[in-house]
C-alpha cells in the first residue's frame, strides 16, 4: 500500500469521530488533506460543523469544500483539531512543520479539546529527530536568532521557496530547519528552543496530542491513546 494510502485510511478513520455541531480545526499537510476532503463531503451531506483551518492553503481548500470557516473571535474553544506530524514517537510526543504551518496548528491545538494526529506508519518512530525540526523565527536579526539555534547543538538550514528566495510561513516568518541528533530528551529541548528571543514557536508539540491513528501497510489502522491513570499519563496502543 502507497503512502497516500496509509495517510487517506488514517484521515478517514479520525472524521468518523466528527459530529453535527462540532467546532473543527483543520490542519495542514497531504494527510490532514484527506480530512478535510471527507469532511467536505460529510458536509455536502447535511453535517453542520464549523471550522477554523491552521494555514491559507488548508482555508482555501475548506472553501473549495464548502465547508463553513468561523472567524476566530467567533469560536471560544474547538472540540478537536485533526492533523498530521512529520514525526510521533510512542508518548505522542511530534515533530510538526514540515508544512510550515506549525505556528497556526499548535495554536489551535492548544486551543481544541482533543488533537487527533493522522499519518502513515512512516512517521510513527521510537526517538524523535530524523526529520528536521522546524522552528519559526522572526526575519529581524534571524542570523543572531541562527547562531543561538546552533549553539543547541543542532545544524540549521534556513527554508526556502520551492521558487528560489526565502521561505516565508502564512505569518510572515522565517522557518529554520534544525538537525539534532535523535532527541532523547525533546522536552527540555522545546524549553530551550522557547528561550531564544526570535523564536515565535517550534514544531515539538509535547503533552498536546490526544490520540494518534496511524494508517498502516496493510489497510489497517493502529491507534496510540493519551489516557490518564491515577493522575499520570499513559499510552495505549
Ligand atoms: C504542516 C505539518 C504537517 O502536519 C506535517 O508536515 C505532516 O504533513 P504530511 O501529512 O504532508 O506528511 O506539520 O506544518
């Protein structure tokens, strides 16, 4: 089974927990595209949800859908945010961004009852940090905003446009793509990253996931669940 596959079985799988009445993030990415498309036509069918969409071009394709868009002064709290992850380890710890759009998602992830993450099997690993950590920056003085990224131990490439020139996010912002060597400890790295000034947000999202479901090879389905237990928080899968 292809990728598009997997990521389409996942997406399809999270819209079921959609209800009439729900207020709905849309996230961003070809995972959470699937999403959006199934809960377009979820709506063409007489579901009534509202929605607010984590990047211009997953607004875009929520009107091609015709799936109503609420302004966000409209809408106090989401009940859930599905979207996808460059990469989730077993504690539903993410790597977000690879889309750039990890500034408008963790916001509204932050903001939504559950965050249901999407993706195909090759995003589920067990250490964080193959995949490049996105981290938007500011454009004023980005190269002393580099410097204290690298002095984290971390390579850092600045993104750019498929065209040529800069890379620029939805916000207007720089994304600097940082190479760690596989993270054994991604939350004191997010509390780092959080220190430098120019760093408007990073792509760790830690604590925020509810639930992964992960479309897998063979058509299946596999779920990683954040429940709490006497206090604590534990994983099922
Ligand atoms: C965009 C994101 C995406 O969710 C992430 O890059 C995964 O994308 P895809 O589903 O295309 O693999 O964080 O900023």
């Amino acid at each position: 089974m292809v990728d598009n596959n997997m990521k389409q079985i996942a997406a399809e799988h999270a819209v079921k927990y959609v209800q009439d009445g729900m207020k709905i993030g849309l996230g961003t990415g070809s995972t959470a595209y699937f999403a959006i498309m199934k809960i377009g036509e979820l709506v063409q069918s007489g579901l009534r949800i509202q929605a607010v969409a984590t990047s211009k071009a997953s607004e875009r394709l929520a009107i091609e859908q015709g799936i109503p868009l609420s302004p966000i002064e409209q809408v106090r709290r989401l009940d859930m945010t599905i979207d996808g992850a460059d990469e989730l380890d077993g504690q539903l710890r993410l790597i977000k961004g690879g889309g750039g759009a990890l500034l408008r998602e963790k916001i509204t992830a932050f903001h939504s009852e559950r965050l249901v993450i999407v993706a195909d099997e090759s995003k589920s690993v067990s250490r964080l940090g193959a995949f490049p950590l996105p981290v938007e920056i500011i454009p004023f003085a980005y190269e002393w905003t580099v410097e204290a990224l690298i002095e984290l131990g971390c390579s850092v490439r600045i993104r750019r446009a498929e065209g040529g020139g800069s890379y620029f996010t939805d916000n207007g912002n720089l994304i600097a793509d940082c190479q760690f060597e596989l993270m054994d400890e991604p939350e004191e790295i997010a509390a780092r990253l959080s220190r430098i000034p120019g760093v408007v947000e990073h792509g760790l999202f830690v604590g925020m996931a509810d639930q992964a479901i992960i479309g897998c090879h063979d058509g299946t389905v596999r779920m990683v669940q954040a429940r709490e237990r006497s206090g604590k928080i534990v994983f099922d899968s």
